[in-house]
C-alpha cells in the first residue's frame, strides 16, 4: 500500500508543478482515502474526519482526536498532527512553517463559511497565502483503475448480486417494497458489505416510473414491474446494478418497454471502447429507445463512472462529452419511464478496454424471476 501511496502523491505532485502550487489541500473524503489509506468518514458536509496538505517534499494528515490512532495506523506515509482547537488554525500555523504560498483546495468540498474560517486565521499569520481553488485535482487521477481496484469492484458487485438472486427468488404478490429493501440491505451487510453503496431503491408499479423511488408500503402485485437499485460498498469499492421484475405473465407494454430497455443496453456496450466518446455512446441507446417510439421518456444520462465513490467521472451523458480511457469503469443503464404504468431500468457495470468492454456482472438480465 505505501508504494502505491507514493506513486500516486508523485502524479499529485507532478500536477501541483504544471500549476505552481505549493500546496494542495484534500477534503473529499474518497480522496483522502486515495491518497493516504485514512477511511475516515465525514458524516455530513459540515462535519469532517480531516485533511491532507500535501507539498513538494511532505505530506501531513490533519486530524482530530477522534481519529488519532486510526490515521497513525492507516496512514504510514504521512505526518499526522492533531488539531485541538479546528482545522483553520491548524492549517495556518503550518502553512506559515512549510512556507506555503499557493495553497490549491477542493473548490466542491470547502463551504463558504470554511473558507472564510480558514481566510481569517490565514490573514493572522505574515504569510500571504493566496489559495486557488481546484476541480478534480484528484479526480482525475482516480477515473482510471488498476487491476486491483477493477477486481475489489467485481467482488462488491459479485456479492450485491448473489444477495439479489437470493431475495427475488423470495418475492410474492402483497410484499411491501420497503419489506423487500430491506431485505436487500441487511442481506448486503450480512453476507460482509463494508456498508452500501447508496440506500436501496425498490419501486413496484406505477412508483418505478420515478428513477430514485424511495420505497414505500405499497403492497407489489402481480404484472407489474418491480425495479431494484442497488449496491455494495466492499474494500471501499461501489458496486451498482439496476434489473427490472415481473411477478406473472408480462404484458405487451412491459415487454416492448422491457426488451427495448435491453437492446438499447446492448448497443451501448458494444459502442464502449477506448477513444469512444461518452456523449457517442449515450446517443446510441438514447436514439434506439427514440426510434422504438419512446422519445422523451428516457431523461437521465445513460451512465457514470464508479469506484471509492459510487457516482464519480466519466459520465455518459448528452450533456457534456469527454473519451473513455482503459481501466475506466462505467455503469450503462438505458430506462423508460411511463407515468401511471412504471418503468424499467436495466444497469451494468463494465470496465473499458482498448478493444471493447469488460462487463463485470455475472447477472441474468431476465425480467424472469425463475431464470435468475
């Protein structure tokens, strides 16, 4: 782990160089962790477990009490000082003593209100530090995965699907669907999930028309479509994984929906490969859902990007284009949503490569319960 620490502090410092920076400051928590092998975890934007200040010749884990003998053990390859009274001061006393004059930050973690709390204790000190602030100074480091990472991520994926094989073989008519989330949940953290990826979303009939369901007690019932959203978080790694359910005989709307869903899907997979673009690859499965005589009904992007955080770059999207890479992994999951009737949604991870995709999942698309 600390070899691997230092080859990636040497590319955070090799973009701290192209930028003139003295100085990062890392707050997201996923790139703490990237960077350090600290799993502290901030509860809430407001609350954190700590930063890193890097340099051109050190690296410090800032931190409170709560976490000292945590960050010691984690974090071998850094310095780790205690912050008795706050982060800002903590942070103006050794900018002040490592001579820091271009401070980067985490433009999308630091609330205004940090930064005023840092500004101020900043200006208290004789330094005159300007601080520049960065997006995905780090980020963009993480969207490529090694082996390593590509294989924790097929473990949390191959665990969240043997615990979905598990509950859709136990579903019957008059289930409510928080009784079946949670059911996937404590089967997640009984068979070892770290925790989940994100909270279950299990919505049945009309409700699976809402891509971000949250569960409710409505009983399911036969012939309608039961739309599961879930993941595992295991060695820090996010799995993610959509199917779509029919208890009974299917109707010919949930077959046209459904099998249009799947063969958007398909298409898209065989678009991915290293160079492709991602705003390419959305449009062909958003084109084929249109051309199926869909058109509107499938408006969230086709895809992002998942690792130590579950929804992170590239994202497959109308909306902004950017070129897969290989070592990307990338979620695919093309959906119809038909107001009053439900939807579907079908999502697979895969892993870019130079010639094509590597889909991770080992899980039937079936809407057929028996055929898991």
């Amino acid at each position: 782990m600390t070899d691997l620490i230092q080859h990636r502090l040497a590319e955070i410092r090799r973009r701290m160089h192209e930028q003139e920076l003295d100085g990062v400051l890392v707050l997201v928590e996923e790139n703490r962790r990237y960077l350090s092998g600290f799993t502290g975890e901030d509860h809430q934007f407001d609350e954190s477990a700590g930063a890193l200040l890097i340099t051109d010749r050190s690296q410090v884990l800032l931190t409170d009490s709560r976490f000292e003998i945590q960050a010691h053990h984690e974090a071998p390859a850094y310095q780790v000082l205690i912050y008795p009274n706050g982060l800002a001061k903590e942070l103006a006393n050794i900018s002040q003593t490592l001579g820091i004059k271009r401070l980067g930050f985490e433009s999308n973690r630091v609330s205004v209100q940090q930064h005023l709390n840092i500004r101020k204790e900043l200006d208290k000190t004789e330094n005159r530090l300007e601080m520049i602030p960065l997006e995905t100074f780090v980020e963009a480091l993480r969207e490529i995965k090694s082996g390593d990472e590509i294989e924790k991520t097929r473990k949390a994926l191959f665990l969240a699907e043997d615990v979905f094989r598990h509950v859709a073989k136990t579903l019957k008519p008059g289930m409510s669907e928080k009784a079946v989330a949670w059911a996937m949940e404590s089967g997640m953290r009984h068979a070892g999930a770290d925790s989940l990826s994100f909270p279950v979303i299990l919505a049945a009939g009309p409700n699976s028309a809402l891509p971000h369901a949250i569960p409710t007690d409505r009983p399911i019932q036969a012939g309608e479509p039961i739309l599961f959203d879930w993941g595992a978080r295991l060695n820090g790694y996010c799995s993610d994984s959509s199917r779509t359910l029919i208890l009974g005989k299917p109707d010919d709307t949930f077959l046209a929906v459904f099998h249009t869903v799947l063969e958007a899907q398909q298409k898209a997979i065989a678009a991915i490969k290293e160079g492709a673009s991602t705003k390419a690859v959305d449009a062909v499965a958003r084109n084929h859902i249109h051309a199926k005589g869909f058109e509107g009904k499938f408006g969230h992007g086709l895809g992002h990007g998942t690792g130590l955080a579950v929804h992170e770059a590239p994202r497959l999207s109308p909306l902004r284009e950017s070129v897969l890479r290989s070592g990307m992994i990338v979620t695919v999951e093309p959906g119809i949503y038909l107001p009053e009737w439900g939807g579907v949604r079908i999502e697979n991870q895969v892993a870019v490569t130079a010639g094509g995709a590597d889909v991770l999942s080992r899980l039937s698309t079936t809407y057929q319960i028996d055929r898991i």
